[in-house]
C-alpha cells in the first residue's frame, strides 16, 4: 500500500466542524525545573467536564514531548488507562470534576522551530501563539478553554538570576543547593496561548505609569546587557500607548507590572502575553545611531499593538483560530489610529495603504486568498497573514467610517463591557457595534466572509442644463479559490467635487432637502451597480473618490493624466493628492515600458517634471508628504499592474524616469538638500523625520542623476551622520555603484557595527537589495559570513528575504537562479523552523502571472519543493495550494 499520500496529507480543520470544549482547566499550576538541556514541567489541572459541551471523552494536545507520569486525583495512571499518539493524549471515563497531574519534560536547546520553550542567545523564552503551549505540556490547546494560571520556576540561581511569567509575583526564594525559585500569578482567566515564561541574565529598565484611577504600574523592559543602552524608545511607546488607551477606548492596564523582554531569535515582530510581552529585539530595541527613523516608528506602533492586545485579545479573546483577525484586524486598527494621533495621520495613511495595496492585495489575488475569517486551515501558523492583520484592520475601519467615531466608540465599549473574559467571534464584535447603536451590518459580513479585493468602476456625467452630476458605481468581485462567485459588499465611499479652480462643491443628492457642505462625504454602496444623483451643481465638477482609501477596493476611474496632474495637486484629501500623483506616474511609467518593450526612443513626460517642481516648492506641505509624493512606486508595485510583468523593461523604465526627473530639477533637488542640511542633534519626532525622509529623497534623485560628484556627497552625507537614518540612506545608494567605494563603505559600516545585531541586519539587508550583476553570489557568500545564521530569523530575513522579496530583477533572473536558490533554502530551513520556511514561500505567491519561461522555473522551484518527503504542515499546506 501506498503510505506516502497520507503521510503527506497533514488534517484540515474547518471551522464549521468547531464545537465546544469537552472539558474545561479552572485552575492551571505550572511548576518548571528549568535546564536548557532538559526542563521538566509538572502540570497540576483542576478540571471538569463542560455543561455546555459535547459528551466526548477528553483530549489532550502535545507535541514533541516526553511523558513522564500522569496522575488522575493522586492516582498513577498506568498505560492501558489512556492512549498516546504523537499529537494527542485522550483519557477516557473521567469523572465530572477532577485533578490531573502532568510530567514532562523538554529539550529547549533542541527547539529549532521557536515554538514553545526554547533557547535563544542565553535565555530561555516562549511563543506559545498560536499551538505551542502543547511543546510544553499535555493542555487542552485551544483559546476557548481560559484558565487561572500560577507558575513556579526553579533554576540555577547564578545562570537564570531573571525568572519571569505571567501577572504578579507572588512570592520567591533560595534553595542550599544553588538553586532559587519564583512564584508567578496570573488572576485573569486565560487561553494557553497567552502564557509566558522567560529565564536569563538580563538586565532590567524601570519605570512606571499611573492609570487613569489612580493605579500604579511598574514599568520594566529586560534585554540582554549588552542592549542596555536601547531601551528607551521603548519605554516612551509603551507610556504612550497606555495613556491613548484610556484616552481613546477608555480601557485601563489590569496587573501591578507590565514588562516587555526582547530576544533575538524570534519568528514574527513581538507576542502580547499577559504582563509579560515577548518581542523580538528588532522591533523593540533602538538608538539614533542603531535605528533608522522608520525603525523608531515601527517600535512605536509594535509596542503599542502589543499592549492594546490587552483588551483587544487578552481580556477579550478568540473563539477559535479562525476568529484570529477579531483580536488581530482590531489592534492593528487600534494601533494605525494610535500612531496616526502621535505622528501624521496623513503619512500614516498613505504607508498603510501603500503596504495594503502590495502585500495584501498579491495575497486576496493569489493561491492562498483567503477571507477576514477565513473557513479552512492546515497550518494556523500560515494564517498570521496580511489579509488576518491589514485587511481586517481596514474592515474594522470601515465600520468605523460607517457608524461614524461616536457610535464606534460606544459600540466597542459594549464589546468589552459584554464580553470581558469571554472567548468570542468576529460575528459578537459586530452584534456590539449594531446592538450600541441600532445599525444593521449584516451585508457588512460579507467583508469576514468573502476573500478576494473588490473592483469599483466609477462613471460620471454632468448635465450642464439640468446641473446635476451623476455618479455611478459598479462592484465586482474576481473569484478566489473555493469562492467561486460574491455577493456585494457594503462599500463606503467617501466622495468630494471639486470645481475647476479646486474649491469644494456643496454635495445635494436628489433626495435631500437640503445640501451637505463640508469636503467630503460618505456614500454608501450597497448594491452591484448604483447611481447617485447630485443636483445643484452648478458647473462641471471632478469627483475625488475613495478619499482616505475609504475602503480596500481597486478603483477603476479612467482620469486623464491632466486630471490626475490637477488632483494632485489640488485636492483637498492628502490620501488622494498623493494617490493621484502615483496613479500619474504609473500611467508614465506603463508607457515607458510598452515603448522599451516596442523598441522605442523613450521620452520624458514633462507634465510629471511640472508637477514634480510645484511639489518641491510647496511651501504649505508637510516636508514627509512632499518626500511621500516624489516617491516612485517599487517595481514590485509596478509589476502587479501588468497582466504580465516584465521585470527588466520595469527596471528599466523606471531608472529612466528617475535620472531624467533628476537631470531635469537637479538644481531644484540640490538646494532642498542643502537647506535640509542644517546640523542639528538628533530627535524622533515628526517635523525631524519629515525633513530627513526628504533630504534622503533629494539625494537618491541627485545620485541618480549619474554626476559623479553626487556620490562623494553621498560619501559626505555617511561620514558625517550621527544617526542611521541618514548613515543607512547613503549605504543604501553606495551598494548600486560599482567600484572601490562601495567596497570600502560596506567594509567600513561593518567594521564599525559588527557587534550590534540589528544594525548587521541593514548591512545583510542593504547588499541582498543590491541591483549590480553579481548579487546572488554575494548573497550566497554572506550566507557562509560569520554574520549570518540560517537559525536566526532576522538573519534569514535580512539576506533571504530581502533578496527574494525586494530584488525582483536578480530574484526573476531569466536562468531561474534566483528560484532554484530559494527552493533550495526552503529546504534546508524547513527542517529547522518550518513557520521561517513556509513564510519564504510567499516570493513565490504571484508565480502564475509571469511570462511563459518564468511560470515553468518557478513551476519546477515549487515541484522540487513538493516533491520531498516530511514536509512539515506549514510549507505542505502553502506549496501545494500554490501548486493546485
Ligand atoms: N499575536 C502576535 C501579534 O501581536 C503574533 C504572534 C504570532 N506568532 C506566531 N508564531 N504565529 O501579532
Ligand atoms: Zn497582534
């Protein structure tokens, strides 16, 4: 018998299989001897069976554990009285209340897979998220099941001096032996995948916060000592978060501490465990010198993300996995919000809908689409996607837009009040926000239930004599799969008219007494085709339309390259001024790839070059807005708006177009750099970043200019940089240009940085994005670099990822190098972290819209993939739909 196809065909679970907890855990007692070598768990359950629940007989989940006794009320449990499978213990005829006592032990420095116990650096540390609580111990896995937790830790006093879990510590002391032990509480009722534990010599950054009742919170970041100096920027996130907690949701910090623990071997950005936060260093630790500014405002809106998880995760959590966008769409709202308060909401804007539009709208139109609650899944980890996360931000935002900010608020309140210590649905955050304000979201659902991006199509006629504008709009849905036709969606569509010399028109539809001023209103799409009908409009107007990307739709609005010129620079909504300008310098840009792609002489468009100038001298806009509009998009970008993406025409047309405009307004380009060239210290704050994010601009413009002495100021800019902002820009621009210079500013930056693993990252990074010929090969060297580990996430991120995600000339190469060298690292990391593996899939995500020559390598990159044997869950599941 052929053994192989079942081997290989991992268990789907679906969510309309999902049922209620058999048994429920009241009371968890964890109790750790921890070793890296071998930590043994001693698991105390209080249990009982679930009045609500099915009569089933119990499960516990584990994996990758070694059981060494089980005791049912004191009693041994001998091996026929319950039965083990490598996932799985079931104990049959319990009674209806009962204590289970559970020994196991782990190997934390075998964990390669980072999920669990593991060992990273010198300390021990947990990701529990979303199954990893069964790397543990034997545990009902699965966020429905919510239970007390009080953790004991024991451990050699002078290797684990630090010893953190959950909530409060209740009690600690020493042993004669050398060892000493900690006692942990957690009074708030939780799933499994929120526990924590963390075990090293750390040092320990203090501060403390001040609820809004007066309740006073110890404040604590743990890093490794040698980070001790990166801390701050942390610190000052995390107090900002809280205060905007209580100021904007009213929800207040719950436990008498709150730390926060950096690690360096993590697989995602950060975890919201209760109390105690686990983050991967990059996304936490930061100086002037060692972080760029985008780095400064990522820490900030991660750590925020983290600790609104609190309410919107924590206290209230998910039903089952499929609910995972309820607390994930949710925060990431809140934290877009959150930094679009602190910082420009209009910058905010724009980079959401920027990183929208590439990542998550390749997902909805690939292999993988898959909806805001998706209703199968082999992997959950595979899930931690850009359609859970960003979509379900905007599909939140959208409710926000429909109810409007009042009515949101009074909405989420009731969801928090209603369900505090529940495990829900995206379906019950709904009813909260329909029963606070009497709304009706039912059409609104379809956004949880159906995958793939919308299309709007967007016509419009003005009556010159009757004075009345007409706007129509259409909705379509492309099919994705297992979705085979949609049902409408409830759109929001904000709209503004404006008039010939770019003032705001009053906005009346024809069945309204009277007119609505203001810029911009809402419109509300129900139905496949609707028209609305403006009257009094007094001369012919042009609609700005999905202002503020009202809605994560694809629009389809033929405007003309004048109209777009004259939007951007006069429309009174910073989203579509910038929007219109990237919608102009796409269309120049198609152009110029049909004329190379044709053979022909290629011209510079100098509609562009003038709106380009009228930009750089506005005096009124922010300086980050200008930066943001002289932007081009990334060929990345440029290549989904093709049927069929011609990667080097692409490249090609757009280095056009960047040395052009760059000969054209050098003069213009240089002074702004001059001007924005004023020493002054260091500081993150808004204005500061504005004005460096566009000094960097002018110095890619005046670097791509090709005039050699643009690079000795490039040279200048590094040697004289007190931060890595701008440090970075010039290394940055310096890995394009062959030569000595560039050799030595590589060698020089990594001299100097050698010892800081999250600067070592930019270098990897910045040589994988490089555009030279010889890439790969570089890459492939650095891979045997005594900087780089294929165990280290960051590591493999940096050079791998950036190679095969952001260097779509080299990662494309038409000899399929670029494809073989990631089907070959898949391999070899999926035996050592498969979440790491099966992520770096996703370069692969669009594989079927290349040319002919392209599909068939990239064909054979994920068939030599598919072909192995033991492929873990996580690449099985995203190699074969790709494949299918
Ligand atoms: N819940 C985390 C967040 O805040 C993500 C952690 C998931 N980790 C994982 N290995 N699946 O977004
Ligand atoms: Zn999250």
């Amino acid at each position: 018998m052929d053994t192989s196809a079942t081997e290989q065909s991992p268990k789907v679970t679906l969510l309309a299989d999902y049922e209620q907890p058999a048994y429920l855990v009241d009371e968890a007692l964890l109790q750790f001897d921890l070793d890296s070598a071998k930590t043994r768990v001693v698991s105390t359950l209080t249990m009982r069976k679930n009045p609500q629940g099915p009569e089933a007989d119990c499960i516990l989940d584990g994996e990758a554990l070694t059981l060494v006794s089980l005791k049912l009320d004191g009693k041994k449990l001998e091996g026929n009285q319950f039965q083990r499978t490598t996932s799985q213990l079931l104990i049959p005829n319990l009674p209806d209340k009962f204590e289970l006592e559970i020994i196991t032990e782990i190997e934390p420095d075998q964990n390669t897979a980072l999920e669990g116990l593991y060992y990273s650096g010198s300390i021990l540390c947990t990701q529990c998220e979303a199954e990893g609580f069964r790397r543990i111990t034997y545990y009902p896995d699965r966020p429905d099941v919510m239970s007390v937790f009080t953790v004991t830790i024991v451990a050699d006093r002078e290797k684990w001096p630090v010893m953190l879990s959950n909530g409060n510590m209740e009690d600690q002391g020493v042993f004669d032996d050398g060892r000493h032990w900690v006692r942990w509480h957690d009074p708030h009722p939780k799933p499994s995948y929120l526990f924590a534990l963390v075990a090293g010599d750390l040092h320990v950054q203090q501060d403390s916060f001040t609820t809004q009742s007066g309740r006073e919170v110890a404040l604590r970041i743990y890093v490794d000592p040698e980070n001790k100096h990166k801390c701050d920027h942390a610190l000052t996130s995390l107090k900002q978060a809280m205060k905007w907690d209580e100021d904007t949701y009213g929800r207040e910090y719950d436990l008498d501490v709150f730390m926060i623990v950096a690690v360096n071997d993590f697989n995602m950005g950060a975890m919201e465990n209760k109390g105690l936060n686990i983050f991967n260093a990059a996304c936490v630790l930061a100086t002037p010198e060692t972080a760029t500014d985008d780095d400064f405002y990522t820490i900030q809106s991660i750590v925020a993300h983290e600790y609104f998880h609190n309410w919107s995760g924590n206290r209230v959590t998910c039903r089952d996995w499929f609910q995972l966008s309820l607390k994930e769409g949710f925060t990431v709202m809140r934290d877009q919000s959150f930094s679009a308060d602190l910082n420009s909401a209009a910058v905010q804007r724009i980079d959401d809908v920027n990183g929208l539009r590439s990542m998550q709208f390749a997902e909805d139109a690939g292999p993988m689409a898959h909806p805001v609650r998706p209703d199968s899944y082999i992997e959950i980890s595979n899930f931690y996607t850009v359609t859970i996360y960003e979509k379900g931000a905007e599909v939140v935002r959208m409710i926000n837009t429909l109810v409007g900010d009042e009515e949101f608020r009074k909405g989420t309140d009731l969801y928090f009040d209603r369900h505090d210590g529940q495990a829900v649905t995206t379906d019950d955050f709904v009813k909260a926000i329909e029963d606070a304000n009497a709304v009706d979201l039912s059409q609104f659902k379809r956004w949880y239930e159906q995958a793939g991006t919308p299309e709007l199509t967007i016509d419009t006629n003005y009556d010159p004599i009757e004075h009345r504008f007409t706007l129509t709009v259409t909705q379509a849905c492309p099919a994705t799969p297992g979705q085979a036709t949609k049902q409408p969606f409830h759109i929001p569509l904000a709209v503004g008219l404006l008039d010939k010399s770019g003032t705001s028109l009053d906005m009346q539809l024809e069945d309204e007494a009277e007119p609505h001023h203001g810029d911009t209103r809402i419109l509300s799409v129900t139905e496949a085709s609707q028209t609305f009908e403006f009257i009094n409009v007094s001369s012919e107007p042009l609609a700005s339309v999905l202002r503020g990307f009202s809605a994560p739709v694809k629009l389809k609005y033929d405007l003309s390259n004048h109209q777009l010129a004259f939007l951007m620079v006069n429309d009174k909504d910073s989203f579509n001024r910038w929007d219109a300008g990237q919608k102009l310098i796409i269309n120049i840009l198609l152009e110029l790839v049909a004329d190379i792609q044709q053979n022909n002489p290629l011209v510079l468009s100098s509609l562009l070059v003038n709106q380009f100038e009228r930009i750089l001298t506005d005096k009124k806009l922010d300086p980050a807005l200008i930066a943001k509009m002289l932007t081009l998009p990334t060929e990345n970008y440029l290549a989904a708006q093709m049927t069929t993406p011609d990667v080097d025409a692409i490249h090609q047309a757009r280095e056009f177009l960047k040395r052009n405009i760059a000969v054209s307004l050098k003069g213009l380009f240089n002074q702004t750099y001059e001007k924005l060239s004023v020493k002054k210290a260091y500081d993150f704050n808004a204005d500061d970043m504005a004005m460096r994010s566009l000094k960097n601009v002018c110095l890619s413009y005046l670097v791509a200019s090709g005039d050699p002495l643009q690079l000795q100021r490039c040279l200048r800019q590094m040697k004289q940089a007190d931060n890595m902002t701008e440090l970075l820009a010039g290394l940055r621009l310096m890995v394009d240009q062959s030569g000595l210079e560039r050799e030595n500013a590589l060698r020089s930056f990594y001299e100097q940085w050698k010892q800081d693993r999250q600067v070592v990252d930019k270098w990897l990074a910045v040589q994988a994005a490089s555009t030279l010929p010889d890439t790969l090969i570089r890459v492939k060297g650095l891979m045997k670099h005594e900087a780089f580990s294929i165990k280290n996430p960051n590591n493999v991120r940096a050079l791998i990822g950036m190679f095969c995600r952001n260097n779509p000339v080299h990662f494309h190469a038409k000899d399929g190098s670029g494809y073989r060298f990631l089907a070959e690292q898949i391999l070899v990391l999926d035996k050592l972290n498969p979440q790491v593996a099966a992520r770096m899939l996703g370069a692969l995500n669009s594989w079927r819209r290349y040319d002919e020559q392209r599909q068939q390598l990239m064909k054979q990159a994920l068939e030599s993939i598919a072909e192995q044997q033991d492929l873990s869950a996580d690449v099985y599941e995203i190699v074969t739909k790709y494949l299918a």
